[in-house]
C-alpha cells in the first residue's frame, strides 16, 4: 500500500493535466457560445462530462497502478489533487484569456442580456435583474488576476467537493 502510494503526486500531476487539457478546451467553448449556441450546449455537456471523467481517470489509477485495490483516503488523496492540478493548468489559460483576450466581453455581453430581460418588463424580476446588474459592475471592475484566482478558488473548492463521492465509489479493498 505505501509502494502505491508513492506513485500518487506523480499520477495525479499526469491525469489532472489531462483533465486541466479538458478544462481549458470546455472554457474556450464559454465565450463562444455567446455568438454560436450549439457550443454553449456543448460547453454546458463537457461540464456535466467532469465528474464521469474524474471517475474513469481515478478508476484507472486504481486498476493499473495500485493493482485493483484502493483505500477511501488514497482514492480521495488522489482525486484531491487530481482536480487541484488540473484547476492550476487551467489557470494560466483564464490568465491569458482575461489579460490579452476578453476586454469585458463576457461582462458586457451578460449586460446586453440583462437589458433585453429589462425590455421585456416580466413582472417580478426587476428586483433579480438590479442585483444581477451590480453584481456585473463589481465583476467588470475586478482585473484579470483577481478574475483568475476567483476561478482556481472555484475549481478546487467544487473539485473537493467532487472528491469525496468520486473516492466512495472507486473504493475497492481485495480480499
């Protein structure tokens, strides 16, 4: 059990590279899928894809490199920082996304959405759609660096959480 789990950084750095590839690919569907909303579809799949990924590259770690049997604590090591690499690959690509290429398109396009909700006058949103308004002031105010930590923060916080049911069902004692 300690020969395997030696092998852990080394496998969670390699399989969060390949999940932070997956991440990174999905993000450059976000933005684009405001022009063309099959991709917004398809942004919103490879997101529900996640977890199932998660689970076939931690389900593979336990069949080839710790030879079928994995602890709950191991598998959920594993997954821990297999997300927590991942989300830091995927950092850099939002850095350069916010920093060189967004210029407050995302903001200013959820503006332009807000304004046609506004146009429509539904009765009882009003209130929903002034606090989601502020909410896009403070967001088109926050720099590209402060954009990228809130993403990495956000990742490993849902990566964690995805964690823990992910170790549950991987686990496997041999008898």
């Amino acid at each position: 059990m300690t020969e395997n789990r030696s092998f852990l950084q080394k496998y969670a750095m390699r399989f969060g590279s390949f999940m932070g590839i997956y991440w990174i690919l999905k993000f450059i569907l976000f933005p684009l899928g405001f022009s063309i909303p099959f991709l917004q579809l398809l942004f919103l799949l490879f997101t529900a894809g996640v977890p199932f990924l998660g689970y076939y590259y931690v389900r593979s770690y336990r069949e080839k490199i710790c030879g079928g049997s994995i602890g709950f604590v191991h598998a959920w090591l594993f997954t821990l920082f297999m997300y927590m690499f991942a989300a830091l690959l995927t950092s850099v690509a939002h850095y350069i996304y916010f920093q060189f290429i967004d210029h407050g398109y995302i903001v200013n396009t959820y503006m332009g959405l807000l304004k046609n909700f506004k146009a429509m006058k539904i009765p009882g949103i009003g209130n929903s759609i002034s606090q989601l308004e502020d909410a896009l002031n403070v967001a088109s105010t926050l720099r590209p660096i402060e954009i990228t930590m809130q993403l990495i923060s956000q990742n490993v916080l849902y990566g964690s959480v995805l964690a823990i049911p992910t170790a549950l069902i991987v686990k496997k004692k041999n008898n």
